[in-house]
C-alpha cells in the first residue's frame, strides 16, 4: 500500500511540507492483456466488493469522464491532495472526496512510473481510461482505511467516486502528451 510506503520510507521529512516523494512502490500484480477496468481494481483493492468499481465506473460514464458536478479535479489540484494526505499525513482531516482525489493521483503516479500497467493494453485508449479509473478506484479503498471511516460506506462510496471521475479526468488531460512520448 503507497501510504505505508511512504510513511516507512526513511526518507526524511513524511508528515511535513519538506517530504520530497520517490517514486511509488511497484504493484504487486502484472496485468493481463485481457484485463479491464474491473480486474485492475480487484488485483490492487483492499476489499473485494466489486460494487464499489461498478457503481464510480458507471457514474464516470454516465457524466464521460469530466469533472462532474465538482466530483473530479484535475492534475494540479490532485496533486495538492496527494501530498496532503500521502506526504503530510493529514488524512484524517480530509473529506472523503479529497481522499479519492489524493488516491487517483497515487495512481496516475503508479500509471506513469510502471509501463507494465498499460503495455498490455496495447495502446486502446478507451481500456486505458478505464484501468486507470480501476487502479485510483482500488487505491481509494486502501487509502480510505487510514481516515478511520473505513466502515462508513457512504464515505467509501463519495472516495471511489471522487478516485475514479479524477482518475478519468486526469487521463483525459495529460493523455495526448502521454501518448506522444512527451508526459512529464
């Protein structure tokens, strides 16, 4: 899980502003060319209710993958979340929206730093998305378990949501620099 990886880093600095992130740990599963969204998010969730995965897949697509109604962020304010709650250890101060936002980033990061997450998909964009949506989805459950609502199921619900409409977001703008070899 990347919240226990940084937080056992040893780099200096977890929990202030001065942490400075390496980069995420590797995930545990190699993805299969068959695999879609659904698989990504039952190989990396910490729980297996497959309902969580539908329910922000199908609301993700319901609104196509822009931010809807405030529910997804982009990069930049990702970002900002990420490191409120990955780097500063201020998760339990963070609204369950703000937790998945944080969770699509660290999965945007875990995208970009491992090609095995997407080679097999061989460049289909739109099955792409969607792992990517699987992959933030199953980090929110993970990250979720250290706000202490874990078993509040209307928080878990708003974070896979948030997870998956930044996650789609996020795709959708900084994928063409992406795939054109040029993402930063």
């Amino acid at each position: 899980m990347a919240y226990t990886y940084y937080q056992q880093s040893g780099q200096p600095g977890w929990g202030t502003n001065h942490f400075q992130f390496g980069p995420p740990p590797t995930p545990a599963f190699q993805p299969q060319p068959s695999w879609g969204g659904h698989d990504f998010y039952r190989a990396h969730a910490a729980t297996a209710d497959p309902y969580l995965f539908d329910h922000a897949w199908n609301r993700v697509r319901e609104y196509g993958g822009a931010p809807a109604g405030g529910i997804g962020v982009g990069l930049h304010e990702a970002r900002h979340w990420h490191r409120r709650a990955y780097g500063m250890n201020e998760i339990s101060y963070m609204d369950a929206h703000e937790i998945g936002h944080a969770a699509a980033y660290e999965a945007y990061r875990t995208w970009i730093h491992n090609s095995s997450m997407y080679e097999p998909l061989s460049g289909d964009i739109e099955r792409q998305r969607e792992a990517l949506t699987g992959l933030a989805v199953a980090e929110a459950t993970r990250l979720i378990q250290f706000s202490g609502r874990a078993l509040d199921q209307y928080a878990r619900l708003a974070a896979t949501e948030a997870a998956a409409h930044t996650a789609s977001y996020i795709f959708y703008q900084v994928g063409i620099w992406f795939y054109l070899g040029i993402a930063s």
